[in-house]
C-alpha cells in the first residue's frame, strides 16, 4: 500500500493536542490559500504551523515546511503531524517526518474541511 491510497475508516483523535495541531493546520492553509498546511507537536510539546511554498526556486510540501521549523528551532524529536490538504498524501512527507526521532509518531491527514483521510504511523511506512 501506497501513502496515497485512501484509508477504510479513520476515526478522530481522542487527544486534545491532536485536534489542537489538525486545527492549526487547517487554519494556516485556510489564512493563506496555499495548496497544504500542516504543523508538528515536538517532543517538548511546542507546535509549528506553516504552509507548502512554490515560488519560482522553491518548492517545499506543508510537512517539509514545519520540520524544517521544528527542526531548526532545536526539536529533538516530534510527537505528531497534521496535514490539511486535498492531495494525496505523498511518501515524501512521511519520510520527512521520520527525519526527527519520536515514539509512536502519527501523521493525522485531513482534507481542507476538516474531514480525516488518513491516519499514519510515520515508523511503520519508512
């Protein structure tokens, strides 16, 4: 199975903390109009929230943007990611996501009105 292939049922997060990342995710790409947004919890618990870039030299995904801003502001590792996005969701990202270390790291996909996609753990699919 491809990270693109759609999921049977997902049900919503139990945890506050990722209905919290889904929202803010949802939130960067709805104040931007970008084509994703996303954010990551760290390990110490501080979220970083951003959108995909195209511009003409650069081209980054919502998920490569907020490890990016995870990473260089210290992360040891992540606890859990959320992407808001009518695309499918691309392999990519789930090793981007791997890049930091963390236990039982999930990456939790929405489309733009909030409606779960997909549920990952980032581990299993590297």
């Amino acid at each position: 199975m491809t990270a693109a292939e759609p999921a049977d049922v997902v049900e919503a997060p139990t945890d506050p903390e990722d209905v919290k990342i889904l929202t803010l995710a949802r939130a960067a790409l709805a104040r931007t109009g970008a084509r994703q947004g996303a954010c990551v919890r760290d390990t110490d618990g501080r979220t970083y929230a951003g959108t995909s870039v195209d511009l003409p030299h650069l081209r980054l995904s919502a998920v490569a943007v907020v490890v990016a801003m995870a990473a260089s502001s210290g992360a040891q590792g992540l606890e859990a990611v959320a992407l808001s996005s009518a695309d499918d969701l691309d392999d990519d990202d789930l090793l981007v996501a791997a890049d930091l270390p963390g236990q039982g790291v999930v990456l939790w996909h929405a489309d733009p009105r909030g409606q779960l996609r997909r549920k990952v753990d980032v581990r299993a699919r590297t």
